[in-house]
C-alpha cells in the first residue's frame, strides 16, 4: 500500500510494526476507496483475528461445558474431551487464518466482487452441510409458515448462508476502532443457538454456527492480533519449525485418533461440539470372530426359510372382536410412574389399572418413522429398504418387501383400518401397509390433529356391525413443541398437558364403545412410539439417542378378557404384530422378529428367545436378560456398555473397563447385524433424521 512508509515501519518497534501498518493501510484503503488487494501486515493481522476467533469459540464451549455439563466419570474423560474439541477448533482457526491471508492477499480486488464470491461460497457450503440438517425442522414448520417443505429448506440454507457471507465481509472490512459490543453480542446469541441445536445428528449445523461466531469475535480482536502477529515470540523460526508442526499433529490427532468410548461419548452428550470433524476410519473395535461362540438362537440366524409360528392354542377373543390400538408419540413409560404425572392422563391410567401392563417395553427407536415401521413389519431397520426419491430429502419405504401384519389378518378376513395423522403415514410411504383402508387428505393440510383422528375413529366405530374389526390410530398432539400444552409453563408442564389432550380423545373412544354397549368385546392396545428426553444425559426432543428415556413406552392392553396385571418381563414394540396374529387366530410370519404376548397376557410363563434390540442415527443397541445394555455408534465409532441393574440412568459407561473385542454383548449385536442386515444389490442403511 502506497499510505505505508517503509521508512518509517523500520524506525517503529517490532511490536507495534504491524499495528501501524494495519492502522494505515486500513485508513488509506477506506479514504481512497481504493481496490488494491491488502498489504502483507494487513493480511497477516486479518489471520490471526480469524484463528483468535475459532481459538476463543472453542474456549467459550470448555467453560461452558464445564459450568453446565454432567461431570463423567473419570476426570481424565473430560481432560481427553477438553484436548479433542480444542484442537479441532485451534486446527480450524489455523485453517482458516491462511484462508484468509490468502484471499486478503490474491482474493478479488473489486470489494462487490468479493461480496459475490463469499456469497456464492457461503451458498454452496450450506447447501452441502445444512440441507440433512434442517430438513426435519423445515418439514416439521412448513404448515406454520405456509410453504412447502422444499421450499421452506430452500429458503433456511439461503437465509442462513446469506447471513454467513455478511457476516464474513463485516470482518474483512471492519475497522480496529469499531465499536465490539455488537458482534459480540451477535456471538454469544449464535453460541446460544448452538447450544441449543441436537448435538447427535446436525454436525453440520453445529459447523456453521461456530464458524459464524468466530467470525463475529474476529474483528474485535484486532488491536490484539496487530501487536501479536508483530511479536518476535511469534515470528521466531523456533515457532515455524517447532509450535506449527505441534499445532497441526493437535488437530490430526483430534479428528483421526481413536480415543477412548467414554470420551467419546462425552462429547457427544454437549451440544456445540464439532461432532462431525471426525475422519471416517476403520471401526475402532471390531469383535472377534473368534471370541464368538456358536449361537443356537433362532433369532441370531436367517429366518426367510424357517416355518411361521403357529398361533395360541385357545382364541383370547371373540370372533367379532374390536381391537384399537393407539399410538401416542413421545409417550414416555415413567409417566405412569408417580400419581402426579399420570394425573395428566385419567383415562389411560384407568385402562391400565383394569388392564395388562408391560411394566418393561421397549420401542424399536427413538423416531416415529422407526417405530411405526417396526410395528407394521416386525423387524428392524437395519433389515428394511430405505430409499430416497430424487426429489425428496428423506428416507422412507416405498421400495421395501417386508410384510406387515395388516396383510394377513386383512386376507384372513379381518376389517383392518389406519386412520393416519399425518401424509407420510399413508401406504405409500410405506410405515403402515396391508390396511383395508390408509387414506389421508393433503388437500387439507400435512398433519391431522387430535379431534380429527378422534372423529374417523368414531366415524369408523358407528359403520361397524359384525365380524372382526382392527383400528390403528397414531395422535401428534404430544409432539414437541407441545402446543396443545398452551403458551405457558416448562417444556415438561407443556409435555404433559399435551398428553392430557389426548387423553381425552381415548375418554371420547372409551365413552362411545361403552355407550354401543360393545365394551365386552373391544380391546384396547395403548403405548408410545418412543419416549421424549428432558435433560436426561444433556439432552432435549428424541431420535437424537438410544437411552432408554427414548426406547422405555408404555404398552398397555386392557379389556373384558384379560385380568389386571403388571409384567415386568421386557418386551418390544415389535411384539405388537405377532400379538395381533395370535389374538386373530393366525400364525406369525418367520421373517418377524418378535414374538407374541398371548401367553402373557394369559397370566402364563413365557421364555423369549428374541433380543430386545433398536435402531436410529446408524446406532445400534441391545438388552439383554442379564440387565446390560449396549450401544453401538456406527458415525462416531464408539461403544457404550451399561449394566442397567445398578445403573438405570445410564450414566456409568463401562466399554473402557473390559475388552470390547471379546465382550461377550458387544459379540452377540454384533453377529446380530451381521445376520439381519440389508445387502441387496449393494445396498446399505443410510442415516435417515
């Protein structure tokens, strides 16, 4: 820059060299307007208030952690996370700095033209990291605002990447004397939002957010930067050849080492951490073929030759039998657990205390999407087609051959009907199929409420006159955000008003079966798709873990045949098929994976032979009889192992206590998977949100 006396930078000490140059530079080019590119100190002061800024961020996230986070439990755990998330951020604001230098340098020279190309960049890059992420929030807001999903995504990633780019020319342009109240303010709301955002699948979301609130603290770090970057300490050769080569084997080591499952884990259960700066290498433990004992289960092995299961000996029900079932989403079993929680739900605590209650049951994941399709199917994830259509954003089954339960009884004669509350339930998504009759009207709306779902099941009960009958309803209202809770109160307190609502839908149901006097002959089957989090391992919402306050529903079938009983053997949704079956009289299809609670609801002993497993996210997690649990994090790599006997929090992980390539639960879910996975034409289980 020619405002630049070389003259008089010589005469100036090191220290302040770069400050002057900085200062005059900056001043000039603003004067003069001038399109020159920036001066070499100008450059150099602009990347290192780039890298101070990400080094700050990943500051502000330790204290942060540290102040609000659950300790582990063991302090080196929370040292190793400490080490991994501040190298992934000083190895990105060391990244960044020469990216930087480098546009300040050769970058374009007209200032409109580098507006452009940050704007384009700022486009392109959120249209690859935050399209996954923000395509549940788009579908599950699109009726708010009154546009379609695509669009509404669409308009997210260019909102939140036109946002980026001004933040990015703020920071290239702004001056030392600039007041720093406001992009730190702008800072410490981003954090907030980061903070906030599901730690466990939005990788992307969390990058950016970080990335914008770097650039918001990297020009109030400017004065700091001039006199840094002027220092001799820094441009030492000592430093170049000693300090950079640290720095950089930092990073590498926190996004490509192996560490340890706890660490892990703990890095997982904090929002804002970069979860997905992590190299996909090989699975760090992988069990031992030769650990693996030969496994007689008929569950552990392939079952598209075996036989169906025949059904129960003596009919539980009668020949024109009414049997609902309802599924309320985010259900969680301990709402049942105090009087104070179940008070919200009169009615369905009614029917429990008449009624059988598996004291013990598990969903097959912590999505609806999941759930639903392990009920209708009976198997797992992992063993079902996902596939995506070209101009969808999500997963679903369309192209999938599993069989449903509604096929069967609906071809041995039974008058299956699915009253869905929302498009996405509908037979051609795939979740729910076999059906006589799984219509939904999207000229309407996208979701059905409460009274809507009430009043088809009611139409649907008044045209009923002989013969089997079979209702499957699902209700929404207790979906986050909890809106029929009201405006006001915690998010719990919303939670279970929300559930209050829907259980005065099931009063209206109750009321009209007792009113057409076929009380007698009508079963209920009330539970849960999966359970809602509050906090518990740090976390907020579902589908974003497997903890059993996510997996834990209740299931609950009452009616004139059964005597009232709690069971405390565990069970799965997936058991909710082969238990229709056997309740009509027909066999189970071998390519199920539960089995049917007939004989439990009976009041006879029982011995289950499948695993009580599920799925969501590429994790992967199993029960067993002993009272472990173990989870597998196919993303991250990791292991989670707890004995819920003594730890029913989960919160004692004990994968680095014993060797995982030998651990004999590790073994079985691992030859479980092994056996029960979809291969077809190369095909496998994608990550579906």
């Amino acid at each position: 820059m020619e405002g630049i006396s070389p003259a008089s930078l010589a005469l100036c000490e090191p220290k302040l060299e770069l400050v002057s140059a900085f200062v005059s530079a900056t001043e000039h080019e603003a004067r003069a307007n001038s399109p020159a590119r920036a001066h070499p100190a100008v450059a150099k002061v602009g990347a290192w208030c780039v890298a101070g800024g990400w080094l700050l961020i990943g500051l502000s996230k330790l204290v942060l952690v540290n102040t609000f986070g659950a300790a582990p439990h063991r302090l080196s755990t929370r040292l190793l996370h400490h080490g991994v998330e501040l190298g992934r951020h000083v190895g990105l604001g060391m990244a960044f700095g020469v990216v930087a230098y480098v546009w300040l340098r050769v970058g374009p020279r007209s200032r409109r033209l580098r507006a452009c190309a940050v704007t384009v960049l700022a486009l392109v890059l959120g249209t690859l990291f935050l399209s996954s992420d923000l395509s549940g929030l788009a579908e599950r807001t699109a009726d708010v605002v009154g546009l379609s999903p695509p669009r509404l995504l669409a308009s997210l990633v260019l909102g939140v990447a036109l946002v980026l780019a001004a933040l990015v020319e703020f920071a290239l342009h702004a001056r030392l004397g600039y007041w720093p109240l406001l992009p730190l303010g702008a800072a410490v709301v981003l954090q907030y939002l980061d903070s906030t955002v599901s730690p466990m699948a939005n990788s992307g979301a969390h990058f950016f957010l970080s990335w914008m609130s770097a650039v918001c603290v990297a020009p109030c770090l400017g004065p700091l930067a001039a006199r840094w970057a002027g220092s001799p300490w820094v441009n030492g050769r000592w430093v170049r050849f000693a300090v950079w080569p640290v720095v950089g084997l930092w990073f590498f080591w926190s996004v490509a080492a192996p560490q340890r499952h706890s660490v892990q884990i703990d890095i997982a259960r904090w929002p804002a951490n970069l979860m997905g700066m992590r190299l996909n290498l090989p699975f760090a433990v992988t069990p031992s073929r030769a650990g693996r004992t030969d496994v007689t289960n008929p569950f552990f092995a392939d079952r598209s030759r075996l036989p169906h299961l025949p059904p129960s000996a003596r009919r539980l029900l009668p020949a024109d039998a009414i049997v609902v079932v309802i599924s309320i989403d985010s259900l969680r079993a301990d709402v049942f657990g105090s009087a104070e929680q179940a008070a919200y739900m009169p009615t369905v605590s009614r029917l429990r205390a008449a009624g059988v209650s598996f004291e013990a049951a598990r969903a097959p994941g912590s999505q609806t999407v999941v759930a639903l399709a392990g009920i209708s199917t009976g198997t797992y994830f992992s063993q079902q087609y996902w596939t995506r259509e070209p101009d969808d954003y999500e997963y679903w089954l369309a192209h999938d051959k599993s069989r449903h339960f509604a096929t069967d009884l609906v071809q041995a004669g039974v008058n299956a009907l699915a009253l869905p509350a929302a498009h996405w339930m509908q037979a051609d998504w795939g979740l729910l199929r076999g059906f006589h009759r799984n219509e939904f009207d999207e000229s309407l709306a996208r979701w059905s409420t409460g009274e809507e779902v009430t009043q088809r099941l009611l139409e649907a009960l008044d045209s009923h006159r002989a013969g089997p009958t079979l209702l499957f309803a699902h209700y929404l209202d207790s979906h986050a955000p909890f809106v029929r809770g009201g405006e006001h109160g915690s998010p719990k307190e919303l939670y279970l008003r929300s559930l209050g609502f829907v259980d005065q839908q099931v009063a209206q149901l109750v009321a009209t079966v007792e009113a057409q006097g076929a009380r007698q002959r009508t079963l209920f089957i009330i539970t849960g798709d999966h359970g809602e989090a509050f906090g518990e391992h740090n976390m907020y919402f579902h589908g974003n873990t497997l903890y059993d306050e996510l997996l834990r529903v209740p299931l609950i079938v009452s009616g004139a045949q059964l005597a009232p009983a709690r069971i405390h053997t565990p069970v799965s949704l997936v058991d909710l098929g082969p238990t229709l079956l056997d309740l009509h009289g027909l066999p189970t299809p071998a390519s199920f994976m539960g089995q049917s609670l007939v004989p439990l609801l009976e009041g006879r002993a029982m011995v289950f032979e499948r695993p009580i497993v599920a799925e969501g996210l590429l994790r992967q997690a199993m029960v067993f009889d002993d009272g472990y649990k173990v989870i597998r994090n196919q993303r991250e790599q990791s292991v989670e192992l707890y004995n819920l006997s003594v730890d029913p929090g989960e919160n004692h992980n004990l994968s680095d206590d014993v060797d995982l390539s030998v651990e004999e639960h590790l073994l079985a879910l691992d030859f479980f998977f092994e056996v029960h996975t979809q291969r077809s034409h190369g095909y496998r289980p994608p990550l579906r949100k």
